[in-house]
C-alpha cells in the first residue's frame, strides 16, 4: 500500500497502461521543480504517441489525464491548471428545459430570439440585414412544413407577430429582388433567366440569317434566270 492508502502499481487510467502509470508514480518523486516540469511536458508527449487515437484530443485533456493518474499529487509548472479533484465524477447537472411556449413551432425558438436580437438593432440598414437573413431562414423552414399555399407575405405577417408590430419590411421590395431567397437561389434564378434571354437572342439570330440566305438564294436564282 502507498502513503495514501492505495494499492501499490495501481492504474488509474487504465487506457494509458501500467508503464506510463509507473512514469507518473516517478514524477512525482522527483525532487528538482525544474526536472519534474520538464518531465512531466516529455511524458504528455510520449502519451500522444503511444495513444494515436488521443492527437485529435486537446492538450487540456492529456494534462488532466496526467494529474489524474497522480493522484492530483503532481506538482508541475503546466500550461492549464490542475483539474479539481472534487468534480472527478460528479454528475452534470441537469439543464432546464426553456420556458414558455413557442408561438410558431416550424420556426423554433431561435428565430424567436434572432428576431428579440434584431429589434434591439438601432442601425436602420444593419437592422434589414438581420431581417432579411431571418427571413431566409423562416422560408426555409416554412417550406420544409408547408410546400404548398407559400408567399412571402407569410414571412412577414409573421414577423410582425413575433416581433409585436416592431419589425417590418416592404413586401413589394422581398418580392421584387428576392430578398428570402437564398443567395444561390438568387443566383440559379438569375442565371437561367439570362440563359434563357441568351437562347432566345441566338434563336433570333440564326431565324434572321436563314432568312437573309434563303432570300439571297431567290435572288441569285432570277439573276441567273
């Protein structure tokens, strides 16, 4: 048995192994504060590569491991405080559900609280902003329940209820340039119009040049004629 009343060569963390455990076991017991630093900064490293899988883990973690496997006896100059030993597993506590009923529950309380976000907005422009992106995301989840009936005076009939007449945006303006649309919406619309405008322009082109060539061809005909 140690000092402290556990069994001697004991594995705290049983993912590290025996070996590792015996090189904390020898930390400790080293006397210089410089040599048990530097020591301890060696064997958080060598963790690292016996155990590949813990590369994606933070340092944080690796050096609660190292306190935890001494024991939190480990005196050491470290990069992150000492873990207190009190909470070594303690449950989390339980986290409240949100009060209150959600007025619109295809939108979520989120929206609710980007629109309470965007009425404290005291910039007329920065305020748009914000109300155009919350109106993107209220089309989208409003079309995710509802695919049909849909118009843009929903989204804005219902910002004015969430936001208790506070917010308003002209229906005329969204419609016109597309504002709840997504940008890449906006951008596939915008291109298949101009696609479109570009074939008929090159349908025009090529009707009047046959034309012109059919119309040549008569003429040459009663020339030779």
């Amino acid at each position: 048995m140690t000092d402290n009343g556990q069994p001697k060569n004991k594995v705290i963390l049983k993912e590290y192994g025996k070996n590792i455990q015996k090189l904390v076991d020898y930390i400790k017991t080293v006397p210089d504060d410089e040599k048990r630093t530097e020591y301890a900064y060696a064997l958080v490293d060598l963790m690292k590569q016996l155990n590949p899988q813990l590369k994606t883990e933070s340092d944080q973690k690796l050096w609660d491991d190292l306190y935890i496997m001494s024991d939190f006896e480990l005196k050491v100059d470290g990069p992150f405080p000492m873990p207190q030993k009190e909470l070594l597993g303690k449950r989390p506590q339980m986290i409240g559900y949100p009060e209150g009923e959600v007025r619109f529950k295809h939108y979520g309380r989120n929206i609710e609280k980007l629109i309470e976000r965007a009425i404290e907005i005291e910039d007329d422009d920065e305020q748009e902003t914000a109300l155009i992106y919350i109106g993107q995301l209220m089309r989208s989840f409003h079309s995710t329940w509802n695919r049909e009936n849909f118009d843009d005076s929903i989204i804005i009939e219902d910002i004015k209820t969430l936001s208790k007449g506070k917010l308003h945006i002209d229906l005329e303006k969204v419609k016109e340039n597309g504002l709840f649309e997504t940008s890449m919406r906006r951008d596939f619309k915008t291109n298949t119009s101009a696609a479109s405008e570009n074939n008929h322009t090159s349908s025009r082109r090529n009707y009047s040049g046959s034309n012109k060539r059919r119309g040549n061809g008569s003429s040459n005909k009663k020339r030779r004629n």
